[in-house]
C-alpha cells in the first residue's frame, strides 16, 4: 500500500482518486471544493495544502484544469514544492504546456525528488472505468515506481522518454481528437442536410474504414443532442492554444488544427465553452442554418 497525495478532484480527477483508493492505496487529498462523499465514505484524509499533502504521501499526483494551475500547487504558497522532502515522486497528468513542464520537473529535480508528466486521454469515462491511456515523460525508475498507480487509472500506459514527453504526446493527440470530431461533425451535417437519417447514416459508417472512438461517442452525442461535458470545449481550447504556441516556436504549420481552433472560438463566443467538446458541431451548424439533428 503506498501513501499517495491527489491534488485536483474534478471531473476526471475524482474518479481516478476513487479507483486509486479501491485499489488499496492510502489517500491524502486536497482540493478548493469538498471531495464526494463517495471519495469520503472510502476513507480520503483531506489535507488543508498541497504542502500538507507532499508531507504526508510518498507519491503526489496533480490533475488540474491548466499550466498556471500547476504552477499555483507546486510552487504556490504552501505549495507541493514547501512539503517535499527527498525521494518522493510528482506526477502531474493535467494537460499543460510541455515547455513549462521542463522547467517544473527541473525545480522538483532540484529538490532531490523526481518528476513525471504522465497526461490523460479517455475523457470522464475513460476516468471512471480506469481505461485511460496515460502518456509519460520521466526516468524509467520513477515509471517503475508509479506504474502500479497507473495501472489502477489506465489501461494503454506508455513511457515515451524525458520530461515534457508525455505533454506533447498529449498536444499530438488533442489535435487529433479535434480534427476527427470536426470531421464527424461535417460528415454528419452534410448527410443530414441531404435528407438522410444522421443515427443510421453514423451507424453504417461505424461498419466501415471510417470507423472511430470519436464517430462511435462523439457522433452519437451529435446525433443525441447530449453535451453534457465529459471534456468541455474550454478546455480543449487550451490544449489546441498549446499545439498551435508550439508550432510557431518550432516554425511548423498546423492549418487545419489553426481551422478547427476557430471553430472552437466560435463555440466559446455563443455561449458554449462549458459544453461538451463534441458540441464543436454546433459552429457548423449555425454556419449552415441546420442542425444535425433536433433535441
């Protein structure tokens, strides 16, 4: 059983603090709300700081909205950083900058403890039945060390090298996840505003190459009308702001991530940031005068 600090119980926060306490692991918490009473009842020690947490858990793990956020627990008054000691583990897997997250895991280093950025993909579901694919950047003993945490979060776990790895693993994959859902959503409209049925029109295309996880949720979500968040589209707004920072620092050219971006934009500027990112149709839809499909 390992001591192991969760800071950040959000959306996907509190179910992979949950399925780190089912797995037997004793668990300090902190966070600006009340944990669930679910997270309660399984017996989570609530600690006033992220300070109070560092002191008492062996293996920290951050899972918060954005990069000054973690700045905010690591380095913040009564920060993470205030209550290490030597040999413990900080494992960040909010989605944040890869840039920033070099210079975190070298501040931690510099402690005398290791650092590993291991962000998420799978959404509130993927978080809830521990089915995450978790993307590392870090040492391979500290890997070691976390994996059997992982293991209870996640079931596709890949360390891919050095710090800052594992966010730009995760900025690859919002961009994909963004495309493919603007596709479905093309696809879709276009296939309603013909007059065909857009629920038989995904479930035929779900038998055929253009089969994915993104037709197969997000499409249906589309066809449903149902975007309550599981991944809200502000969020995504920041991870694709991240991509594209990227690309200019690197000088490469990300057009459709740039279209897709605006898209979301247009979302955020009717009223539509909190909304599920599977919402990103309805920018389309308002474009075209036409909804996929009615509530």
């Amino acid at each position: 059983m390992a001591k192991v600090g969760f800071i950040g119980l959000g959306i996907m926060g509190a179910p992979m603090a949950l399925n780190l306490l089912k797995g037997g692991h004793e668990l300090y918490v902190h966070d600006q709300k009340a944990p669930s009473q679910e997270l309660i009842d399984g017996g989570v020690k609530v600690l006033a700081s992220g300070a109070e947490v560092a002191k008492n858990a062996d293996i920290i793990i951050t899972m918060v909205p954005d990069t000054p956020h973690v700045e905010a627990v690591l380095f913040g008054e009564n920060g993470v950083a205030a209550g290490l000691s030597k040999g413990k583990i900080v494992v960040d897997m909010s989605s944040i900058s890869p840039i920033a997250t070099k210079e975190f895991a070298k501040k931690i280093n510099a402690l005398g403890c290791e650092y590993l950025d291991a962000p998420v993909s799978g959404g509130e579901v993927g978080a809830k039945a521990a089915s995450l694919t978790i993307m590392i950047g870090g040492s391979e003993a500290a890997f070691a060390t976390v994996k059997p945490l992982f293991e209870l979060m996640g079931k596709n776990i890949t360390l891919v090298g050095g710090n800052g790895d594992g966010q730009t693993t995760k900025v690859a994959n919002q961009i994909i996840v963004a495309l493919n859902i603007q596709a479905v959503a093309e696809a879709l409209l276009f296939a309603s505003k013909a007059g065909a049925d857009p629920a038989k029109v995904r479930q035929a295309l779900m038998g055929g190459f253009a089969n994915s996880r993104i037709l197969e949720v997000h499409g249906e979500r589309m066809v449903k009308r149902t975007f309550n968040p599981g991944f809200r589209i502000e969020l995504h707004q920041k991870d694709l702001n991240l991509a594209l920072q990227g690309a200019k620092a690197m000088g490469v050219s990300l057009p459709n991530t740039a279209a897709t971006q605006e898209l979301m934009n247009a979302c955020a500027a009717n009223g539509m940031s909190g909304l599920d990112h599977s919402a990103l149709c309805r920018a389309i839809e308002i474009m075209s005068n036409h909804e996929i499909a009615k509530a």
